[in-house]
C-alpha cells in the first residue's frame, strides 16, 4: 500500500514537473489529449478490473480450478489496489474538508 501511495506521490510531482517546465499550447490535431477526467476513469476501471479478476480468482480457486498461487497473487492484487483506493479516497475527503473550512 505504501509504495503504491509512493507512486501516485511521485507521479504528482512529475506532473507537477513537467507542468511548469511546458508552457501552454493549442492542442495539436490528431494528438489525443488527456485531462484528469479521463485519467480518473481509466485508473478506476483498472482498478475495477482488478478487484473483479481477484473475486474471480477466488471463485475458481474455490470450485477447484486454479492453482493456489494464482488464487493468492489476484487476491493480494485486489487488496493492495482496494487499500490504494481507500487511500486515494481518504486524501479527496481531507481536501474536500479542508476546502470547506476556508473563509469566504
């Protein structure tokens, strides 16, 4: 859970990086361009994804069609993905509140 909060940190302050050394263009034809929106909904589909693959996993692993080790590695996969989303939430709702306090 640690190093997957690690990543999103790092991966913020690339952007963060990156943002400031670029200065603003037109958008190019032809180049897909992505905002937060579109970020957001791929992370949570993939992580979607994941938690479905790990229920799955477990389904099989319990009628008796998968492997042990295929069983463990979707479900700590499931649970390390559920932890970074619980994670990811907790720091909306910070913000979220921390926003409400200020003064008008």
């Amino acid at each position: 859970m640690i190093s997957a909060i690690s990543s999103f940190r790092s991966l913020g302050g690339t952007a963060a990086t990156t943002l400031s050394q670029t200065a603003p263009t037109a958008a190019t034809p032809g180049v897909a361009s992505s905002d937060f929106s579109d970020v957001f909904a791929k992370v949570s589909t993939e992580a979607i994804d994941t938690l479905k693959t790990g229920e799955a996993a477990a389904i099989s692993g319990i009628q008796g069609r998968s492997s042990v080790q295929h069983v463990v590695q979707a479900i700590m996969s499931a649970e390390q993905t559920l932890q970074t989303t619980i994670a990811v939430r907790d720091k909306v709702v910070a913000a979220y509140q921390e926003i409400s306090r200020m003064g008008i």
